[in-house]
C-alpha cells in the first residue's frame, strides 16, 4: 500500500464560516444558530487540551490567544456540523471515522499520528476525529443530494472515464537496430502484451525500459507526445529516433482498475467534498453564526485576532 502524507487536518476539515448578525454577550463565545459556546465551555475545551504536554508545548509556542481561538474554531465547526447531519439526515459512525483515519495513515502507526498532530498542529486526538468526521459529512451529504457516486459502479465509471481520457497510463518502450526488427517486435506486442519484458530483455539498453512506466502526458519527452496521445488509452507504435541510433517500440497500456482504484477513491472523495461545500455554506449562513469580539472575528473558517482585546491562554490544571 502507499504511502500518503499525513495533511493538515485544520486545513482538511476547518471550511469557510460566515459572519452575521449583531449578538453578543460578555459571557459567550460564540452563537452557532440557537447555541451558545460559552466563555466557560471554550476555558474548559482550551484546559482539557493543554492537559497534553505535547498540545501545550505546542501551544506556548503560538502568539498569545492563538490557540484558544483554534479551540473555538474547532467548537464551532463541531456544532455547524451537528446541524448538517441534522438537516440532509446523515450520520458518520465511530466505525467510519477510524476507517478514513486508517486509509489516511497508508499502513503506518496510528499513535504516532496522533503524536504528530498533538506537536504539529495542537489537536488531540478527539480533534483529529471530529475534523475526519466533518469530511465524512460532506461526503455523505454529496451522495444523499446526488451530487457524487462513491459505490463501486461509481469508480468503474471513474475509471472508465479516465480510460477514454488518458489521464493515465503505463508506457514501455524498446529501442531495436532497423524498421524491420521494430515491425517485427510490435506485432508480437500486439500479438502478446505480456511478452514485453522479455522482448525488453532481449534489446536491454540505454533506451529501452526493463518494465512498462506508469506516466501522465505532462511527463513525456516530445518526441514521444504525438505517438502516445495517438495510442492512447492502448497500443503499440514505432517511432525511428536519430537519437537511440536506431527504432523504438512504444507499448501503451491503461493500468487495471486495481492499481488505480486508491487515486480514483481519492478522486472521488475530494470532488464529494467540494460538491457538497456550497450546501454547508448555505446553512451555516443560516445558523448566524457570530465570535465576540473580545476572542477575535472571522476569516476564512478561523477564528483569527480582531480588534477586540487578546484572549490569554491559561494552564490546564
């Protein structure tokens, strides 16, 4: 399995939050709809947190009420969440939270993600999960409105597209001595896919690939552009190079569906993702939602330093 770079999870899951109306009061937060975030319940969320060493080593680093503003981000969406669930009748399981958090770690261990995230980042564990959960919502929330197709017949269809797009492909390629020997050599590529590594063997050099190369037409030399986009999404082709000192051999093929159905998965969540981001938007435009100003203002899905005073960060405990 691959390896995927452990994201930022505040940037994965934090989206854009509007600012509305005028309420305020001296011992709220923040009013998500017709909640409140207290100025109690956000002290409390910042304390249980700087309870880890290493969310508060992170956190002593940052500049004077950063992170109490990251709590309350995370509050916030936490609840703006609540609400989606709620109105397109979704629902992200546990279950599925550590699924999407095992696809994301490729394999690795999953303390040591939680570790990094605690030191990288300042979320705890709880945070990195709700943060997987809003993406999950999205997803969800894309499929319930028809707006995305993550079953399986969705991803052949994917696939098939990308196929008919070449997107994709694996190219080998064998330099031989004359036109004769390349004819010679195609036709037994056409003949037999499969037999391309032991043809490569046969005409091993510095211009022929061992194996066939999983490529993107944006990674292709030029002189080889027109011939692939020609093949595309398979085939074989000759094409004589000055260069080589003789003829190449091109074979293109489509990957199978099993190599490519991880990136299609991708692919497909992150367009999921998108689709339903507008419908978020509109809600959450109707909860109101709306920071005192004494902890900061909103900034593209942040609670971000305003002009109301600095938040200080008290020790947990």
């Amino acid at each position: 399995m691959r390896r995927r770079p452990i994201v930022s999870l505040l940037v994965l899951g934090l989206a854009v939050l509007g600012l509305a109306g005028c309420r305020t009061s001296p011992d709220v937060a923040a009013y998500v709809g017709d909640a409140q975030i207290t100025t109690g319940q956000l002290q409390s969320a910042v304390d249980d947190r700087l309870a880890d060493p290493d969310v508060a080593s992170y956190a002593a680093g940052q500049d004077a009420g950063a992170f109490p503003r990251q709590v309350l981000s995370l509050l916030i969406g936490e609840r703006v969440y609540d609400a989606v669930e709620q109105r397109y009748d979704v629902d992200v399981t546990d279950a599925q939270i550590s699924r999407r958090i095992g696809d994301l770690l490729g394999g690795e261990d999953e303390q040591t993600l939680f570790t990094q995230l605690a030191q990288q980042q300042g979320l705890t564990e709880d945070d990195a999960r709700e943060i997987i959960r809003e993406l999950l919502v999205r997803e969800q929330v894309a499929q319930a409105e028809g707006l995305a197709d993550l079953s399986d017949a969705g991803l052949q269809a994917a696939y098939e597209d990308a196929k008919q797009t070449g997107q994709q492909f694996e190219l080998g390629y064998i330099t031989v001595p004359d036109q004769a020997t390349a004819d010679a050599v195609a036709a037994q590529l056409r003949a037999d896919p499969a037999s391309y590594t032991a043809l490569a063997a046969q005409y091993a050099g510095t211009y022929t690939l061992a194996a066939p190369q999983q490529r993107t037409l944006d990674q292709l030399p030029q002189v080889l552009a027109q011939p692939v986009q020609q093949t595309l999404p398979e085939g074989v082709f000759t094409l004589p190079v000055a260069e080589t000192g003789g003829v190449l051999v091109g074979q293109v093929t489509f990957p199978p569906f099993e190599d490519l159905e991880s990136s299609l998965t991708d692919q497909a969540r992150q367009a999921a993702s998108d689709a339903a981001q507008p419908l978020v938007d509109a809600l959450r435009a109707d909860l109101d939602v709306v920071v005192n100003p004494r902890y900061g203002s909103l900034d593209d899905g942040q609670v971000v330093e305003g002009d109301g005073g600095v938040v200080q960060i008290l020790s947990g405990g």
